[in-house]
C-alpha cells in the first residue's frame, strides 16, 4: 500500500489557477495546465466516458493509466468536490457527474460535514472533518490494501506532503508559464531529500517527475 499524488503544475510551479468565476468555475487557465493530460486515451475513456478508442498514447498515456492504477480510496479537499462553491445547498452532489470516475470510497476534508452520498459507478463521497492523519487512517481502513491518493486540491497535497504523508508524489509540468495561481512547492524547502527524483518527458512537452520514497 502507498500513499499517492498525482498534481498538473506549471513551469513556474501553479496547481491551481486564480481566474475562476461563477460561470466559469474552473477558469480557462486550467485547461491549458491539463491540456496533454485531458487529450489520452485513458482520460478521455476514464473521465469523459469516450470508448472510441481516440486520444494520445505515448508517455503521457502511460502516466493516466498509472493514474487510475491499484486505487482503494481517495482523499480531497472540500474545493475539489466543489463545496466551496455550493456551500450552502445540501442537495449538492459534487461536480463530477453522476458516475464520477473515482470509482473507490472518497473522504472529502470539510469543516462542514454532511451525510455521505452514493454515486452510480462505485464512488461514494464521505465528509470529513479531520486531520491529514486522521483522513488518512479512515481511507487506509476503506483502501483494503490497495493505494490512497490525495487527489487535491494544491493546499491538499501540500498538507500531506508537509507532514510526510505521501510515499510517491507525480507532477506533470506542463511547458507553460502562467505567472500566478497557488504553488505547490510553497513551504516545503528540502522536499527532495526526502525522495528519489526522477523524470520523463513526454511527446507533449510535459515533463513528468516522480518523487519516490
């Protein structure tokens, strides 16, 4: 079993974008930061419900499949579910559709919790209000030995990784630069002591580093 992240960051290091609005809740930076990911084979299969067979294959391919490899459980944080936004509604289901593609048990971090929803599909979100320790304790238990992932957003990750959490940590450097947005990188100096560093690039331009316990 190993804890797992898996982030799309930009030259200058943001995972998250700034430009969002209400009608456009992701922001059009965003699709540029997971451009080669959102064009594979898997992502369009997994995600987009494509079984046409089109997509990229090659590196960034190969790092989508492994994405969705060997996963018992996720942990998010309550902006990846889209709570920030729906705050207030408790008939919100999350912005992932009615078959998300997580397909495993899903602990969303809220200081608001609410009851757990059942989705087509296999996932079923649970909301929690807990400690990255904690988070993690309750999704190893729901994993049954398979991998957790900390799926995001940016201050998700960071908060698993400050507290020496993730076993293999996986960044996409896309080749763009966009001179704002959250770091993933911020106080976390010396993060590659902890690790063995490697990397990859793809046929898109993406670099892909693993960090490795």
């Amino acid at each position: 079993m190993a804890v797992r992240a898996d982030l799309n960051i930009s030259l200058d290091g943001s995972a998250s974008t700034t430009d969002q609005t209400a009608e456009n809740p992701m922001g059009e930076d965003w699709f540029r930061l997971v451009a080669a990911n959102a064009a594979t084979r898997t992502f369009r299969e997994r995600v987009l419900g494509d079984t046409s067979g089109k997509g990229t294959t090659g590196v960034d391919d190969a790092y989508a499949q492994e994405y969705f490899t060997n996963i018992g459980a996720e942990i998010m944080g309550a902006g990846m579910f889209g709570l920030h936004h729906n705050a207030d509604d408790p008939d919100w289901r999350g912005w992932w559709g009615d078959e998300p593609p997580f397909r495993v048990p899903v602990f969303v971090l809220t200081h608001a919790p609410r009851p757990s929803i059942e989705m087509a599909g296999g996932t079923t979100f649970h909301f929690l209000d807990a400690s990255p320790e904690e988070a993690l304790a309750e999704a190893t238990r729901a994993a049954g030995g398979a991998d957790v992932r900390i799926g995001g957003g940016v201050r998700t990750v960071r908060s698993f990784l400050a507290a020496g959490l993730v076993d293999r940590l996986h960044v996409a450097i896309a080749p763009i630069l966009l001179g704002r947005g959250l770091s993933l990188w911020e106080d976390l100096r010396g993060l590659e002591r902890r690790y063995e560093v490697s990397s990859e690039i793809a046929e898109s331009g993406t670099v892909h580093v693993t960090f490795r316990r």
